[in-house]
C-alpha cells in the first residue's frame, strides 16, 4: 500500500469570508472546499508534489511540497486579487452584496454587551429591525411581529417557545454564539429559497473546527463554555457548547419587588462526519430548559403630570411557576455527485413541553402623590382615590412536536447559472390546554366584562345579574397540521454593455391542512413568486443597485390558527404580501484610507388578508380571523466601516410607518408602528492601552402603540408608550494583547484570548417601557395606562478564556 500524508486548512477571500467550491488537485488525487471553506486531502508522502488550487472567480494558487509519512500539514491562506470572468467578479461578499444580506462578525456577536447578548442583540441595532424588550430575544423587522422572522441553523429551521409571554420567561436565544461560524441576515425582499415568512431571514452556519480549542466565560449573569474537538484523521469534528443564564441580577432591578429566580441552561453539540470527499454527515442537537419562579411582592408606579402626580401602588400574593423544555435534533448528508451537482438531505425534529401555573393575587391602590419638597413623605401616596383587587389564574399546558424532512438539489450551469431546488414536508402534532381566568374587584364591586350587558345601579337596586370572571378563557385541544412546500430558482451572472449583472428568480408553493380533534380544515395552497436584479456599472466608484421583491405568503402556525378564546380556527388563511426593496450598496474609503460601507434600502409591503393581534409584552394574540388589510413602507440607512482603525462600527437609522385597516373601520398604527429607529455599535480602544477595548451598543426607538385594555375597541386608544432609548457600555482588558511580544513558553501564549472587565447595561438609567397596565378609577370613571417599566441601571463583572 502506498505511503500516504494529509493536507488540510481552510480559505478565505479578501473580506476575510470562507470561499467553498475551491478545487484542490493532486496528480489523480482532488476535493473541494465545503461552505466554511474548510479542506481535507490524502496526498502521496515522500515525494515532491504540486498542489493546485483553483476557483471559478479567483487566481489559481500552487503549493510545492513533500510531506512524509502520515504527515498533517495544515496550509490556510486567502485567495485574493479576483480574475475577471467576461466581466463579472464573484466572491463571498459580492454574493452577499448583490442578495440584500448583512454579514456579521461572529467577534463581534460575543462582545457586544446586552442585558440579553447574543445575535439578537446585534439585529436591534440594524436598520428596520426592532424591539423594546430588555430581556426579550424576539425582534420585529419593518412592521412585521415576532412571529414573522425565519431563523435557520446549518440550515435547518429552528422555532420559539409558544407559551412565552414575557421576556424576562425566554432567557436563551437557541443560536450559542461560541459555535457560531457565519450569520447573514436579510431584511426583506429574500429569494424563494427561504421558507413561508413575511418579514425577514436570519440564517446562522455554526463551524467546523480543524483543530482542538475551547472557550469559557463567567459573569454575575451566569456562564458558558465550549469546546472544539477534531480526530486524528480528520473524518470526525465536533463542536459543543453549554451555557447557564440567572437573570436575578436585572430582574431585581425593576420596580416591582419580588422573590425572582428565573434560570436557564441549555447543551447544544454539532458533530460531523466526512467519509470521503463526496459525502459529509453531520447531527446537530439542542436540549433546553426555562424554569421561572415569580413571587411577587409589591409595586410603585409614579406617573401622571408634574402638577397632577398619580402613583399605583400594589400588593401582591401567590406565585408563578412556568417551565419550558425543549429538544431539538437535525441530521444533515450532503452528497456531492461532481463540481456541478451537489444534493442535500436533512431530517430533523422538535419537542417541546411546556407549562404556565399562576395563581396571583393583587391589591392596588390608585392614589395622589404628596409632591411637596422638604416633607417628609415626599413621593409617597398621600391620598387613595381608587381601590380595588385582581385575581389571575391559570393551568396552561402545551405540547408540541415537529418533524420535518427536506431534500435539496444545487445544479451549476453552463454560462455563469445555477438552479436550486428543495422539497420539504413538514408534521405538525399540538396537545394543548388553556385554563386562564382574571377576576377583578372595584371598591368592593365585581366587574363584569362588557360583553355582558346588564343594567348596575346598586345601591338603589339590587344585581341580580350573573358574577362571571371578568376575562375567562378555556379550551383544549388536538391539533395536527400536514405541511408540502417546495421551491426552485434560478440564478444568472452575466455582462451587459461592460456592467456587471445578477438574475435572481423562483418561486415557492406551500400547502397544508389542519385536522385533529373535532377540527375538520381543508388543504390550502399558495404559490409564491420572487426576483431578484442587480448592475454594478462600470464606474470608478464601486456601487451596486438591486431591486427586489415579490409576493411572500406566511401560512399560519398553531398560534396564529388559535383565536383569543383558544379555539382553532383551521381554515385560517395565508397572510400575503407583495414587497418591493430598491436598494445602493456603496464601497469606499475615508479616514485615512479606510474600508467603509453605505448602505440604503427603501421599501414597501402591501398587506393583505391579515390575522390581526394584540402585543402584550412578547405574548401574540390573534384574532384568527384574516378581516384586515394593511401597508408598510420605510428607508433605512445603515454606514459601517473603520472609524477606528483595525475595529468595524456602524451608525443606523430607519423610518417605518405600518398601518392596518380592520373590517372596513380605517387606518390605524399596527402594534409594531415604530416611526424612527437610532442604532449605534461602536468599537474602540486606548491608544497608550491598547489592551482596554471599549464596546458601545445604543439604540433609540420612537415609542409603540400603547394598546387597549381587554374587550376595548383598539380605534378608541391610539395611545402610545415613551421612546425606548438604551445604552450598554462594555469595557474589557485583553491580557493577551502583546502576546506576539512575550517569550516563548510564557503562560499567556497558551491563550488566545484571555479578557476580565465590566458592563454597565441602561448606562443613562433610561425608564423604559414594555406595555401598558390598565385601570380604573371608581370615583372619575377614568381609565389609566400606567406603563410596565424595565429594567434599570445594572454593573455586570465578566471573564472570558479562549484557546
């Protein structure tokens, strides 16, 4: 047998990005790079070879070497200085340039400081992308809800808790930013590739390590670890993580005091295995768990006029006890029969189980604050002019499982053109029960709900009507929803008149049906066509235009098929909207020569058969009805680059407005209405230290629509909350800055990167709001919105090891 040494390493672009499709030859020997770049070659030992590299866009790259035997020679380096294909110059970042797609740095992820870090932290500061949870990772992109985002990982969709109805309850993002490879995400106008949402595409590839390493991190928040693992002959990887989260510390900062601890931990691994250069296997695997114990005890809520101060002021018994576990497992082949035809297969499941007991009970006094500087009870209650009692329960509890199996085919073309296309089917099993009632009491009077309409005149005649809760909800159900959808699109590079040009187009199909018990739906199906254009002209500034768009569908998930009584509602409709995006991706350079980026997207949705809702916290309720139509259109505007050299930083703004006119009443702000949108990350450090980083995170968001209290008319309260205006500062000291600098065997070397300091969340102690609690006053028959405030100002002690 024949003496034989390995040869692996991965390759970059010039933007420091993985390039896949890179042929490695040598003599009969030959493999190509996979999606994270990465390369694995069995080459002859003892004996003097060339290795050739090759790209379809990039210079070739020979390597001379000689290796003995069973020899390991890792060789890593960039394939830059683009050739010019009829024209046309295509590498990772142009791709992602001419798709509408925002690449971020997984660095940057991890540093970034939050009181709920991760990638969803960083989407809030981007243009068009928003949220007013502190502690929540749901965001909403250019008027659309929570539920309306895809979130793929190694390209598998992943999914949300259903029962959540506060941030504060969701504690763990599922993406763990210490596996993280690539994030793209896209704010609209994405190709039909991308599954059944309305809004945006967030899609995540965790890495693929070629050597071993790990990381851990520790904060007053909790801590995580990690660890990277690789075998002797490269066939097997594995990466995993584990990672704890306490939110006590920015809970006991709110204004509501309580016996809180809410905790949550999750393990998450993706193992691969690569037989050959033809075929790969890889499993990826989440198990999760949310406990939250809420006992609150009492609350002061100051707010009215400088003249008029009013205060709210509670007294709280009972408890809450929610759980949310959840397993998530996906197995991925991909089997590439040449450099042109490339076949993909992923199974996958979710499980999750999930309960929300409650039982608390309220005291609340509505009173006038004494505002007289120098008294002793200044700011305290002096006068009660409203008093009355809440009493909330519930036994909610759901259990759901998914399953889905996809194939996917990618197929290169003569001429610069590829064709894609993937079919999936998805089984959707719901066992769900909602006992959920609220009883409340006013100067000893219970209130009926509105719907009940019977004259109360007491003390002049008695009431002899019934005593119901005021809100009572109770339903059970088994639900099953059967899912086909497919895709196939096209994609073309080509010249025209010297400019460069990409062709995007596709479309999707989705049908489903909804049955179980006592549910009797009918198949439904929508098809959904999408394109995509972009020119690079010519020029000696380097700018792209695109326009895309097309018609995108959101068939309903369980929570949009169940309607505020908790009945399903199987024959549902697919919200639809058609969406256009005219944007200009401008390159140049400033500051001294430095790599900056502007960005301008402009864009406009119009909405149809809409499944109106409510926002309360981060809990959707839907009408389940599809009686409304609605539009959104914006700009937003986002300039990255180095404005301090060596450091990426952004600047974002974004203007929205959204509207939805329900059953013919008119136009009115939809809950996610959020007109003006600052977002600042910002990167730096000391010029005499540079070991000291500074990393700045601020955000300012024009204030939501307020909502309306429980049966209200939602036409007859167009208020809205404060502006939303946060900062969180981070600042850390690398201990291995210089360590290119230090000796050999010194124990620094060992790391790279070994980092303690300090965050500071809600720098400017900003009170922000998250909704809004109603009510009443029995003497002026006034109704109040006192908002729900966050979280305050909160220090936070972090260390963080790389190896």
């Amino acid at each position: 047998m024949a003496q034989t040494a390995r040869v692996k390493g991965i390759i970059l672009d010039e933007t420091n990005q993985p390039v896949p499709g890179v042929t490695v030859v040598c003599e009969d020997k030959t493999t190509t790079t996979n999606e994270n770049g990465f390369y694995l070659l069995n080459v002859p030992a003892n004996k003097e070879l060339n290795i050739v590299f090759t790209h379809s866009v990039l210079k070739k790259v020979v390597l001379p070497i000689s290796l003995k035997t069973n020899e390991d020679y890792e060789y890593n380096f960039f394939m830059t200085d683009a050739e010019q294909l009829g024209g046309v110059t295509v590498t990772r970042g142009t791709r992602k340039r001419v798709e509408g797609i925002v690449d971020i740095a997984p660095e940057v992820i991890r540093k970034i400081p939050g009181a709920n870090s991760g990638v969803e932290n960083i989407i809030k500061t981007l243009p068009g992308a928003s949220s007013n949870s502190d502690l929540s990772t749901a965001y909403s992109v250019r008027g659309g809800n929570y539920d309306e985002n895809l979130v793929y990982v190694n390209e598998v969709e992943v999914y949300r808790p259903f029962l959540i109805r506060s941030g504060q309850q969701e504690g763990l993002s599922f993406t763990n930013t210490d596996l993280v490879q690539n994030v793209d995400f896209s704010a609209g106008g994405f190709q039909a590739k991308y599954g059944d949402k309305l809004s945006s595409v967030l899609d995540i590839q965790y890495r693929r390590p070629t050597k071993f390493g790990a990381s851990a991190e520790a904060s007053f928040l909790g801590g995580s670890a990690s660890v990277d693992l690789v075998s002797k002959n490269q066939k097997w990887t594995g990466i995993a993580g584990f990672r704890y989260r306490d939110n006590s510390l920015l809970v006991n900062s709110q204004e509501t005091s309580t016996n809180f601890r809410p905790r949550f931990l999750d393990f998450q691994a993706n193992i691969t295995y690569t037989p050959s250069t033809r075929w790969q296997w890889s499993f990826l695997g989440n198990i999760s768990q949310n406990k939250y114990d809420y006992q609150p005890l009492t609350r002061q809520t100051n707010f009215g006029t400088i003249d008029e101060p009013i205060a709210l002021q509670v007294f709280y018994e009972g408890q809450e006890k929610d759980r949310y576990t959840t397993f998530f497992g996906a197995a991925k082949s991909v089997f590439e029969m040449n450099e042109n035809n490339t076949f993909k297969f992923i199974l996958s499941g979710y499980h999750t189980v999930e309960q929300e007991y409650f039982d608390i009970f309220a005291a609340y006094f509505l009173g006038e604050v004494d505002q007289n500087i120098g008294s002793e009870t200044v700011g305290d209650v002096s006068f009660n002019q409203g008093i009355g009692t809440q009493l909330n329960h519930a036994r909610n509890d759901l259990d759901a499982l998914i399953v889905n199996a996809e194939v996917k085919g990618f197929h290169k073309l003569q001429r610069e053109a590829e064709i894609e296309w993937g079919v999936k089917f998805t089984r959707e099993d719901i066992r769900d029960r909602i006992v959920e009632w609220e009883v409340i009491d006013s100067a000893g009077f219970s209130i009926n709900p509105p719907i009940i309409d019977v004259p109360r005149d007491q003390p002049y005649n008695p009431y002899t009507g019934p005593l119901v809760p005021y809100q009572n909800v109770r339903a059970k159900n088994f639900a099953n929803v059967d899912r086909y959808s497919g895709y196939v699109q096209w994609n073309k590079r080509a010249t025209w008149n010297g400019h460069a040009i990409w062709l995007n187009a596709g479309v999707r199909t989705h049908s489903w049906l909804v049955s179980g018990d006592n549910i009797d739906g009918k198949m439904q199906t929508v098809f959904s066509p999408r394109a995509q254009f972009a020119i690079k002209p010519n020029w000696e500034k380097d700018m792209v235009f695109r326009l895309s768009g097309g018609m995108y569908h959101q068939p309903p998930s369980y929570r949009e098929l169940r309607d505020s009584s908790g009945v399903v509602r199987p024959d549902v409709k697919a919200q639809q909207s058609i969406h256009i995006v005219a944007a200009n991706d401008y390159s140049f350079r400033w500051l001294g020569d430095r790599r900056f980026k502007l960005v301008s997207e402009a864009y406009y949705k119009s909405l149809s058969d809409v499944n109106t809702y409510t926002l309360d916290n981060v809990r959707i309720r839907y009408s389940a009805d599809n009686d409304a139509k609605a539009y959104a259109y914006g700009l937003d505007l986002r300039l990255n680059g180095e404005f301090v050299p060596g450091t990426e930083s952004w600047f974002s703004f974004g203007y929205m407005k959204t509207e939805e006119n329900i059953a013919g009443q008119g136009y009115i702000p939809r809950p996610t209405d959020q007109r003006l949108k600052f977002g600042v990350l910002f990167q730096d450090y000391m010029k005499n230290i540079p070991g000291v980083k500074l990393y700045l995170n601020m955000v300012y968001n024009t204030g939501l629509p307020g909502g309306s209290p429980s049966y209200a008319n939602p036409y007859d309260y167009q208020t809205r909350l404060r502006d939303y205006r946060r900062a969180d500062v981070g600042f850390m000291y690398v201990l291995t800055e210089n360590n290119k600098n230090r000796p050999d065997g010194h124990w620094l070397k060992r790391y790279k990167d070994l980092s303690v300091g300090f965050e500071i969340f809600n720098l400017f102690n900003n009170q922000n709001a998250i909704t809004n609690t109603w009510v009443r006053d029995v003497y002026t028959k006034n109704q109040y919105g006192i908002p729900n405030y966050m979280t305050t100002r909160v220090f936070n002690v972090k260390v963080s090891a790389r190896l």
